[in-house]
C-alpha cells in the first residue's frame, strides 16, 4: 500500500490504548466496527486509508483537548504528534504551514503598517497584515492554518 503508515514503537503503543479505550465507550456500532478496524490494524503495525483517517482524528482529538499528555506524558504526546504529522490529517496541516511560511516571506524587509486579529466564527481566526503595498490574510482555526487571500 503506497499511503500506508508504519506505526511502531511509543506512538504505536499510544494510538492503541486511545483506539482500545475509545473503543470501550462507543456504542454506535459503526463507530465500534470503524475502531475495531483501526485496533486490528495497529496491532499489524500498519495503518492506511480509513484506518488511517480514524487514527488522524482519534489523535487530533486526544492531542488538541490534553488527554494524551495527561495520560501518556510529555513524550507519548510527542510520540502521537509525530504519528499524527505522518497521517494525512497531520500532513494537510504540515502542507498548509509550508504554504503560510512560504506567503509570510513576501513580507520580508517590509514594513508592517497594520496587524489585525478578527473572529470570524467559533475557533477560527482572520489575521490581516498590512504594508504600503501588500496585504496578507491568513485564517486560523481547529483545521490549521490557510492564506485567506493574498494582494498587492
């Protein structure tokens, strides 16, 4: 499979207590099958395609609200990261910090005549920064980072 993911070590051992415990609360019995799957898969040491997809929000749900760090400490937290940047989840959010990067250098040697911070719905964010002759605006939120609009 060229989309499979290895998944190995401490971030394996991570990802298969949060399916396996996820898995004991569920009552939805496509959800259970759907994580069933994924523990079947973990265990083989291989994720790909909706196994994978399961992982990525699985993870981005154990990530973002604490839970991993709070039961697996600092480095099964790093651990999972790691697992998650590798998914496709996680890599859309690597890719789109790329392209962020890549449109903030226009704005280098400029100088910034204004910065603003707006809230344009329920966990995201317009960030509009302004020189003479360019205007960057970028949005962030629960689904990463992306450039809004770009002009000159």
């Amino acid at each position: 499979m060229s989309d499979a993911v290895r998944v190995g070590g401490e971030a394996a051992e991570v990802a298969l207590a949060e399916a396996q415990a996820v898995l004991a609360m569920v009552h939805h019995p496509e959800r259970r099958e759907r994580l069933a799957d994924l523990v079947a898969a973990l265990g083989d040491g291989e994720v790909a395609g909706a196994e994978a997809d399961a992982l990525g929000e699985l993870l981005s749900l154990g990530l973002g609200s604490g839970r991993i760090r709070s039961l697996y400490g600092p480095e099964g937290e790093q651990a999972a990261l790691a697992l998650f940047r590798r998914l496709p989840p996680g890599r859309e959010l690597v890719e789109s910090a790329a392209e962020l990067n890549e449109a903030l250098g226009a704005l280098a040697g400029k100088t910034i005549d204004r910065l603003s911070v707006s809230a344009v719905g329920p966990g995201e964010y317009g960030v509009t920064i302004s020189t003479d002759d360019f205007e960057l605006v970028l949005r962030l939120g629960r689904a990463g980072a992306r450039l809004a609009t770009i002009g000159a």
